[in-house]
C-alpha cells in the first residue's frame, strides 16, 4: 500500500520522519508484522503474520517452550532474508512490544523470550530499537478509547469489553489509512510502526 504522507501526518496530527524503514512487531500468539518506509513524499506499508504452532494441553510445558521458540527463530530469519535486500531508506528502526504484565506467569515467560529471539536477530539490521509497552504505544499516536472499565465485571463482560476494545483500535488505525483490515495483530504492529517513524 503506498499512501501521500502529508495525507497521513493530517490524520495522525504529527510529523513523520522522511526516509525512513520501521518495522513494527506485534509479539503473540500470532505474531504481527508492519514495515514503514518513507521517502520524502510517500509512505509504503507492507504487513504480515505469522502464527505459532498451537500446543495441546497434554504436552509437556517445555516441549511447548522450544517448540514456539524453534517456529519463532525460524519465522524471523527467513524474514530477514526475504526482507531486507528491498529496503531503499537510510535510516532503520525496530519497535518491538514489550510483554504486558498482566498476563499470566507462563505467557509471560514465552513472550519474553519470543522478543528476546527477535531482538538479537534483528538487532544488527536496524540503527534504532525501541521496546514499548502497548498502551505507551497508542497514546503515543493519540489513541484514546471511549470504553470505560466496568468495576467488578464478570469474566463474560471482561471478554467482550476486550472484543470492543480491539475492534475499537482496529477501527483507528483504518481510518487514519482507509483501510479495511481486521486483524488485530497487524493493527497493533502498525501502531508500533507508526511510533518509530513520529518525529520528536
């Protein structure tokens, strides 16, 4: 997709930095791609996803560990090699999504080292690497959500306000580019992207 950046700065309300290749990850279950790259007119955007292996509940805990960490490596090297002979910006940077501590103690683990894989396989290909917590990263380009907490929601009610909230963001980010994408995961990568390109 290539979009006028004027066009794009209008609806975010700030300046993007020109000549520029970010790439956005979005660290999950699905993980979630988003490539930025500016010249000094345009904005080119590519996405992808990737989903890990699913796991039965029977299996042991670190079969599940290596087996997502194998996939993950796997996934990003190849990634590397399809990926960055292509790029024409001089400047690069890398934002990855930091783990949100509200998961639970095992996801949390797998995210960390998920990210982890990234980083040291990325790290050489990038200037810049920023890590960023989600809710950081949506402010940062002037999300706000309507949905309020409910205090004392039951789990049905958490559920859905999590459905809402993630159509919210994706209803976002296809209106600052036109869009009709519905995939939450490219959305968040997107948002991340978009952090590494805002001019200070």
């Amino acid at each position: 997709m290539n979009f006028k950046i004027k066009d794009i700065e209008k609806k975010l309300g700030f300046k993007l930095v020109r000549n520029t290749y970010t790439l956005g990850v979005d660290t999950a279950s699905t993980t979630g791609l988003a490539i930025l790259e500016t010249d000094d007119k345009s904005l080119k955007i590519k996405t992808a996803t990737f989903k890990l292996p699913t796991v039965k509940k029977d299996d042991e805990l670190s079969d599940k560990f290596v087996e997502k960490l194998e996939f993950m490596l796997r996934s990003i090297r190849d990634f590397k090699k399809n990926e960055f002979g292509q790029k024409k910006a001089t400047k690069t940077v890398l934002v990855l999504e930091n783990s949100f501590m509200g998961c639970n103690v095992v996801t949390f683990g797998l995210l960390r080292m998920l990210c982890g894989i990234i980083f040291a396989e990325l790290f050489d290909n990038f200037e810049s690497v920023k890590i960023i917590f989600p809710m950081s990263a949506r402010k940062e380009i002037g999300f706000k959500s309507a949905i309020k907490r409910i205090k004392g929601a039951t789990s049905k009610e958490k559920t859905q306000s999590r459905k809402d909230k993630k159509q919210e963001l994706i209803n976002f980010v296809n209106n600052i580019f036109g869009t009709q994408e519905t995939d939450d995961n490219i959305c968040d990568a997107l948002i991340l992207a978009l952090n590494g390109l805002k001019e200070k």
